[in-house]
C-alpha cells in the first residue's frame, strides 16, 4: 500500500484500514506460530502498512 492511496483517505477510512491491518497482523501471528506461514515477508509489509496508516493518522490529527 502506497503513502499517497492512503493521504486521500478521510480518518475514519484510516480507522478502518488501520482495524483491518492489525487483524492481519494476528492471523499472520497466529499462522507463524502454528508453523502454517509460508512467506515470512508478509508480517514485515503488514507492519510497515501500519506504521504508514498511523502516520498519516497522526499528521491529519496535528493538521
């Protein structure tokens, strides 16, 4: 998910998005810990998906 998909969204769009991301995040965890993860790389690229969504949420907060 790009930074710029992301600046148009309103913040409860981001809200939203950002639920969903850290659902992903636990059944990415979930999945890790029973052994049934295959590519490792999606964990990292949920987690940086969330730092950018609560960036963003924290720079239209200020705004």
């Amino acid at each position: 998910m790009k930074a710029a998909e992301l600046r148009g969204k309103n913040p409860a769009e981001l809200k939203t998005e950002l639920d969903s991301l850290l659902r992903a995040q636990f059944s990415l965890r979930m999945q890790n810990a029973t052994q049934q993860l295959t590519n490792n790389s999606e964990i990292q690229k949920v987690r940086r998906d969330i730092a950018r969504v609560r960036t963003l949420m924290a720079e239209k907060a200020t705004t």
